[in-house]
C-alpha cells in the first residue's frame, strides 16, 4: 500500500494541483505558443534590466558583491557575469547579475512590492548561456517564469506582507526555479519537484523594510541562487517534490499567506477570499505579466505614478508652487502603509516626511520632476534630493495623504487647490506604466545622462534585444553589455 504523500505525488489527482498544473503547462510551452504582445513585453523587460546592470556595474556595493562571487565560485567554463566579463558558476552568474541590476534601482514591479525582473532575468541569462540556449527559449523560459510569479502572487501580496515575509523574494525563488526548470529542458515531474524544492527555498523578512535595514538588498540576489538551487536538484532525478508544495495544508501559502483555504487577511480591493482554481484560470491564453509595469525613480514602486502625476499636472496646468494652496493625494489605503499594515514603516502615514509619499509628491511640485536613474537632476544646483527646504517646507505646509480602500492599485489621484480659485483633480491609471517595448525604449532615453555608453550604448542594446528571438545564442547579448 502507498504512504499518502506517496499517493499524493503520484500525480494521479482528478484535479491537478497547482505545482501540476504550471508543470504541465511550462513543459509544454513554445514559443509559437506565445502572444505577440507576451513576446514583445518580454522583450521589453530584458531591455530594462541589462540597462539596470550597466547602471550596477558602477555601484560600489556591487562591485564588492561580484569580486567575492568571483573569488568563491570561479569556473572557467561557465556563465559571465555581465559587464565584468568574469566566468563563475551557474548560481554565482545568476546571484551577481541580479546584484547588478538589483543595486542600480531600475526594477519592474508587480502588485506594488514584487519585483520579478531582477531575480528572473539573472537567472534566464545564466542558464541559456549554459545551456547553449537561443533567443526563443529564453523569451519562453522568462514568460513561463513570470506567469507563475505574476499569478501566484497577485491575490495575495499584502497577506504574505502582513506575515512578516517580503513578497518580493518569496514570489521570486518561485518564478526564477521555473525559469531555470524550463530553459534545464525539464520535464513536467521534473518541474514539480522544482517547485516543491523553491517553495522550501523561499525566504526574506519585512523587518528590514520597516526598520531600514540593510540586509534586504540581498533578498532578491538569494531569491536568484535558491531558484537555481531548486531546479539543479531536481534535474539529478533522485528528488521526488511534494504534489501539493503549494497548496498542501503545510504548503508554500500556509505557511507565506496564513491560509491554505485561500483566506487573505488584507486585499487591494475586492472580497477577502479567493478560490485557489482561479490562480490557473485561462493560463496561457490571459498573461497578467503584460501588467508588470517599470520604476525609473529610485524610489518605491507605488510612488512612481505619484511623482509621474504630479510632474504632468504641474506641466499641463502651468501650476507655480508658490500659488499652490494645498495639494491631496488620494491612493490604496495599502500603498500609504509600506510594507503592510501589520508592520508599517512609518507608525502615522498622514505625518509628512522625508522619504515619505508626501514628499516625492513635494519635490515633483516644487522642481517639475524627480531624478531619474542616471538622468537629469531636477532642483537647485547641489541639491541632495533630500536637503532641499523648499521641497520640506511644501511637503509639511500643502501636502496631504489620504488612503482609500478599494481604490486600484498603483492609480493615485491628485487635487490642487491654488490661491487663484482654481481646483485641478486628475488620476493616473496604473496601465500607463506597463509599458511595451517601444515605449520603455523612449522612456529610457531619460537616463541616458548618466549611463555608460550613453544614447549610443542604449539604441544598440534596444536593436539588439528587439531581435532577441531571432539570436541563436546568449553571446551577443552578454557582449553587448560589455565595456
């Protein structure tokens, strides 16, 4: 007679679990099998994250990280470690490439605190140069990665926030195991296991967030080499990972979401429930990862569209900040509690300060923007972004936050209110950072101020990776990022 979690990994349940299910999808997927605007986002999000490791090559953080990965794990024949060039092993290429474009503060993000790219991408590249692998089968390796990421967290990033987890490297080992899983050539058992072994894997705390502790910078790196981890293991073929990893009542969203029923403790909007069916539903027709929308601020994902919104209503309404009565920014009770209600980082979000919503909303105000990566700096010459009096004096006098529940995720909405009378209100939907390939490639040009290389190095790396499915091989692109 089978033990039970025997029979439970035979895979012979009448309803697939949910491992099973992304399993036998991703081993079957090609890249035929792939919309256009998949492709073209994939793409787009390659582009972003090589530009984010050439910033990260400059970091000194960086550079220390990558001369200790080259001391440990040098290895003649194996991956590259972009823009230095070295050759490491596979889960030190992945684990200094994701520092690289970690570090630089260019990240996608998804559900306000999950950022994919970083972790992913490392990964994608270090095991298609290995594997010899083309264009195609990366593109194909990061859409399946970013789909099981994208829907695994998407329902439930602020319950795992209020657990004490950082979602951003708990959702991340699992996306870059089935990265790394698919471009390994393996088969749907095979990713099973792989899925079992990262869901044991996953790790990061929010405390450093709360606290600012500096130990966080090294969660989406580690989320990168355990996803590695997770797929070698499983493809020597002697590891049999648990069937119900995920949904098992011990399981990856027991243990991360404080439910194994699918009960959320906090939402964005909508009801406090849901069917854990629906986490695969119409998978591999609908693709949340075209949602993954672009931080071109080296600030928190939900103060993009803050700053973006601000900047334009100060543009298009020739807004002058001294004729400025107050200003209300009206956004997801969530976002105004980073990173989660149970563990926020400031005790009273109304309280303006610096670092604050209030005061990026401020500085867009007083100078017409905020820095981007690399780009121009906005303000009084010298100014240190955050010793400006008058961006302090507007943000403590005007500015007011207020969190509302049920109002869309990254889609804030502004009033001004001037001594003249005047009352400007509008909205920025979260859609309009979700970017596709050519319009990332207008938004970079933005930072090209500061990047190495500059627009040239920029417009090549875009012609390169708008042809990614059509290179037999990983070597143009790390070439490409080459000094």
């Amino acid at each position: 007679m089978l033990e039970p979690e025997s029979e439970v990994n035979a895979g012979h349940r009448a309803t697939p679990t949910i491992s099973r299910t992304f399993a036998r999808w991703a081993a079957g997927l090609t890249y035929e099998d792939l919309p256009a605007e998949v492709v073209d986002k994939v793409k787009a999000l390659v582009l972003f994250h090589l530009v984010a490791c050439r910033f990260g090559a400059e970091d000194r953080q960086a550079r220390e990280l990558l001369e200790l990965v080259k001391a440990e794990d040098a290895r003649a024949d194996g991956a590259t470690i972009l823009v230095d060039g070295a050759r490491v092993t596979r889960s030190g290429a992945a684990l200094a490439n994701c520092e690289l474009a970690h570090v630089a503060g260019l990240w996608d993000s998804f559900r306000m605190i999950t950022h994919p790219g970083p972790v992913l991408i490392a990964v994608g590249l270090a095991n298609a140069e290995l594997g010899r692998k083309s264009g195609k089968d990366l593109i194909t390796a990061l859409a399946a990665g970013y789909e099981l990421e994208c829907r695994l967290a998407e329902d439930f990033v602020p319950s795992v926030s209020a657990q004490g987890f950082r979602p951003a490297p708990i959702f991340s080992t699992m996306g870059a195991a089935m990265v790394a899983g698919k471009l390994l050539d393996l088969d749907e058992d095979a990713l099973v296991t792989t899925l079992a072994i990262a869901a044991s894997s996953a790790s990061g705390l929010n405390e450093p967030g709360r606290v600012g502790g500096d130990e966080r910078v090294f969660h989406e790196p580690n989320a990168a080499r355990q996803g590695v981890f997770a797929a070698m293991m499983a493809s020597l073929g002697h590891a049999h990972g648990s069937e119900s990893a995920i949904e098992g009542d011990a399981g990856f969203y027991n243990a991360y979401a404080g439910s194994r029923e699918g009960r959320l403790s906090y939402v964005f909007r909508g009801p406090r429930r849901v069917d854990l069916a629906s986490i695969a539903e119409g998978l591999g027709e609908r693709y949340l990862l075209t949602n993954v929308m672009f931080r071109l601020y080296d600030t928190s994902g939900y103060n993009q569209p803050v700053i973006e919104l601000m900047t334009e209503m100060r543009r298009d309404h020739l807004i002058d900040p001294e004729e400025v009565e107050d200003v209300t920014i009206f956004m997801n009770y969530l976002e105004t509690l980073y990173p989660s209600p149970e563990f926020p980082r400031f005790s009273d979000p109304s309280v303006p300060r610096v670092g604050s919503i209030q005061f990026f909303c401020a500085y867009a105000a007083v100078n017409g923007g905020y820095p981007v990566v690399g780009g121009v700096t906005f303000g009084p010459p010298g100014d240190d972004r955050f010793g400006d009096r008058a961006v302090i004096d507007f943000m403590r006098e005007k500015v007011r936050l207020v969190g509302v529940h049920d109002q869309p995720m990254f889609s804030p909405s502004i009033t001004v209110r001037t001594r003249d009378g005047r009352t400007i209100n509008e909205s920025y939907p979260y859609e309009r950072m979700a970017w596709g390939f050519d319009e990332l490639a207008g938004q970079l040009d933005r930072c090209t101020p500061g990047l190495p290389g500059g627009a040239a190095f920029l417009a090549s790396l875009a012609g390169l990776t708008r042809r990614l499915d059509e290179i037999a091989s990983m070597a143009p692109l790390v070439e490409k990022t080459a000094p």
